[in-house]
C-alpha cells in the first residue's frame, strides 16, 4: 500500500492546491439563465439607450403608458404661471427642471466639471446634529435640515430669487499599493461652497455629495420581498463574517409608518413612489399630495413670495405616470457570461467575498406591484441593507437609523454600460472613484477584509475580477 501511496500524493497534493484553502466556489461555466439579469423583463439593448427601454415583457397597451410617464421624466418643468399649466410651479429654488437632467439617459450622475455653471447631477445634502427639538422632523425626514438652506443645496433659482449657493470641488489624493508593487492613486473629493445666497451657515452643518443613480430595475429592486432582504441581515455579526448588514428604517408618508427603506444611497426611502415625490420636492421645487407646500425655508423670504404651480403642481396622475415609468426599466442582459475570463474573475469576486453584501440573487414577489415585474429570478448584485463603509468613505451625516459611516449596498447590474450609456466611469455615491478598480478600493469597514483580498491580486486576477463586473 505504500508504494500506492507514494504514487497517488502528487495527485492528492495538485487537487487540494486547486481547491485553494478558502470555501470560494470556483465557476467552470455560465449558470442557466445568468445573463438575464430582470428575468423576463430583461433587454438585449447594450448601446447609449440601453438604461432607457421599457421592460422586455411589457404589453403594446403597456408601453404607450411607459412612454407618457417617459415624457414627464424627461421634459422640462417651467416657471409659474405659464401657459403650460401641466409642467408649471419650478423652483423658485431648484438644482435642475427636468429628472432627465440628472439621471442622463436613464443613468448615473457624475460630479460638476471645474467650469461647470451648476453641480446639475450631483447635489449636496445639508443637515445639523438633532437635538430633542428636532424629534418631529427627525421622524419624518430623517435628518434635521440646516436652518437657513434646509436639507439640500439648490445652486438654481428663477429670475427674481437668488440661488443657494454655488458647488465647486477639489480633491486631496493618496496612492495605494498592491501586493506586486501597482500602485493606484485616489482621490477625495473636498466640498467648496460660494456665493451663498442667505448668510452663513450653521457652523456644525453636516454635508454630503450625492450623484444621481441609474434608473434601471428600480420596480424589480420595490418587489423583492421584505423578508429575503431581512434573511441577509445580521446586525450584530452573530455568524462571525465580519459582515453585519442592516435595514434601516425610514417613514413613509403615505401609511405615517416607519418601514425598510429601499431607495436612496443610504436607504432613505421606503419605496419608488416617495423616492419620485422627494425629487420632485427636492431637487425641482414641485409640490404633490405626498410633499405638500414649499421646499423654501423660513427664513428664504422672497423664495416663499413667489407664485406657485397651484397645489399640487404635480398631480396624482403625473406622478402615477412617472412612477409605472420608473418601475419599468428594464435592466440590460449581460454580456460574455461564459467568456473564461468572467468566469475566472466571479471566482475571484467569491473568493473576496464581495457576494456577501453584494448578494447575486433574489426572485420577486407574486404580488409585485406590476404583474410584470412579479415572480422574476432577478440578480441584482445587492442586499439593500447598509453596511459600515469604514472612514474613508464616511460622511458623518446620519440619516434616519444610517450612520455617517453607513452606506446601502449599491446594485451592480449594468455598471459594465456606465461608460456606453452615461459617457464617463466615476463610481460611488460622490462620483470619487474614476473607475471600477478605484471604487473597489475605496472600500472599507465592514469590506476591508475584501480589500485586502483584492490588494492580494496580481495583474492577471484584477483584470479578470475588472472583466465580471464589466459584465454586469
């Protein structure tokens, strides 16, 4: 039996080399159906209108709706009054007159060029640290606003009104190093507000970047069940990952309950209806029946002053029309599933363990909100919990249960068309990283672990995990 042995060892030792000491799957070929990133709702559309196409098994009847929500996503809103009595009621403050602006070609925003005359598709939050005076406000928004400017900055106005202020930023850098010697410089972006248009600001005012997200599978990301998000969760680490996911908890102005949030980089808003009314709100001075009044403070005078759109300015209808729209982009198929290469760099993504906050896959509930978008295996490639990020990407600024270290797990589907579809490859929620492999690397906390698994990798291995994301 010795000899035996001594010839099978070799092939003993080559097959326990080849599993590797971790418990990382290792991906031979494509799963069924992988590239079907929506399910059936999935399209084979990969150019500049790949973000921009309506749900693959949408009816003809169907579409027609698709294409009037389209239209109130895309054309501009106008000052009041105006002979265009279904679009009117802009501002007076706003950071832009149309959703398109900001979410190009159904895309992600990126920061302002130096020259730029507005952030447009980035914005700046503003907040202060609550006190008990704040606890109504707090329950209700999450935050408490900055006196003077409120919960965000609107770099725009109508004639009449001075803006908030102008955003202009610059970066502080450092380099990292991988295990062979490649270094990466990153960068962080430095917030410089100007011209402020309604004195000084609160002098502990919280603020935080945010560029607008893509539009994609957001009505497949609402029918998730709560329970298969919560499955993922683990706020206090009870099974010793390192990994400690957790929903927060935001109020929803249609039941006045507090519920999961969903939507918004910290996972501000509980569903796509609220999300689209607060934009409205928010970023265009539009009232509805969710976010009624102003968005001008107290103390912005002339603001207040100014005629409105009626009340609402967007009407239950619209804002029905803009949310079946929202619902029901489809979301690309991805490319090259079974290419050696993607394959290689899936393993690598579990073999960092990057699928424990980014998980691959969830199916939707029967009784989804569409009957589209029901019953679909979707992959989405996130929990939609927060997670603790680590310091380098904190902002410090809470948000209902959010820390200012927490950050929802972005989806990853069609982050491999962010360069075909929006024109540029800045990634996280202040567009800091200039490509995949800065984004990977600026993450921390609860991710460090897979950061230095990355830093780990050779050249062959990163252009391989670079590949499957590309892929998404």
């Amino acid at each position: 039996m010795r000899p035996l042995f001594r010839r099978l060892f070799p092939l003993l030792a080559l097959a326990l080399a080849a599993c590797g000491t971790d418990d990382a799957p290792r991906f031979a070929q494509a799963e069924p159906g992988e590239a079907l990133s929506g399910g059936t709702t999935t399209v084979m559309k990969f150019d500049h209108n790949a973000f921009s196409m309506p749900s693959a098994n949408l009816a003809p009847t169907r579409r027609l709706d698709f294409s009037v929500g389209n239209s109130f996503f895309r054309n501009p809103w106008v000052i009041a009054p105006a002979s265009t009595t279904a679009r009117d009621g802009l501002g007076p403050l706003f950071n832009t007159n149309a959703c398109q602006n900001c979410h190009i070609k159904d895309g992600r925003g990126h920061p302002p060029a130096p020259d730029a005359a507005s952030a447009v598709s980035m914005l700046v939050r503003l907040s202060i640290p609550a006190g008990p005076e704040h606890a109504e406000v707090v329950r209700e928004r999450g935050i408490a606003p900055e006196p003077s400017y409120g919960g965000q900055l609107q770099d725009m106005a109508i004639p009449g009104v001075a803006p908030e202020g102008k955003v202009r930023l610059r970066y502080s850098t450092e380099r990292v190093r991988f295990a062979d010697g490649t270094e990466v410089e990153l960068r962080k972006p430095i917030i410089e507000l100007s011209e402020l248009g309604y004195g000084d600001m609160h002098p502990d005012t919280q603020m935080s970047l945010r560029i607008a997200p893509p539009m994609i599978g957001l009505g497949l990301l609402e029918a998730i069940p709560e329970e298969a998000l919560l499955a993922n969760a683990d706020p206090d680490d009870r099974n010793g990952d390192g990994i400690s996911g957790r929903p927060n908890r935001v109020f929803d102005q249609t039941t006045r309950q507090t519920v999961m949030g969903r939507f918004g980089w910290k996972a501000g808003q509980p569903g796509l209806n609220q999300q689209n009314a607060d934009a409205f709100f928010n970023d265009m001075g539009l009232s509805s029946s969710l976010f009624s009044g102003t968005s001008c403070t107290e103390r912005q005078t002339e603001c207040r002053a100014m005629p409105d759109g009626g009340e609402p300015e967007v009407s239950d209808n619209i804002l029905a029309q803009v949310l079946f729209y929202t619902r029901n982009l489809g979301v690309p198929a991805r490319r090259n599933v079974g290419d050696p290469q993607v394959l290689a760099g899936k393993t690598l993504f579990h073999r960092a363990g990057c699928q424990r906050c980014h998980v691959a896959q969830f199916t939707t509930a029967a009784d989804a909100a569409e009957p589209e978008l029901a019953n679909q295996l979707i992959r989405p490639y996130s929990d939609l919990l927060l997670h603790d990020m680590g310091e380098g990407l904190a902002d410090h600024r809470p948000e209902f249960e959010a820390s200012g270290r927490e950050w929802r797990t972005a989806p990853l589907w069609g982050i491999g068309l962010t360069q075909t579809v929006s024109g540029h490859s800045q990634f996280l929620h202040d567009g800091r990283a200039r490509n995949l492999l800065e984004a990977i690397l600026w993450h921390g906390g609860e991710a460090e672990k897979a950061r230095q698994v990355v830093l780990g990798f050779n050249q062959e291995e990163r252009n391989a995990l670079l590949s499957f994301l590309e892929s998404l």
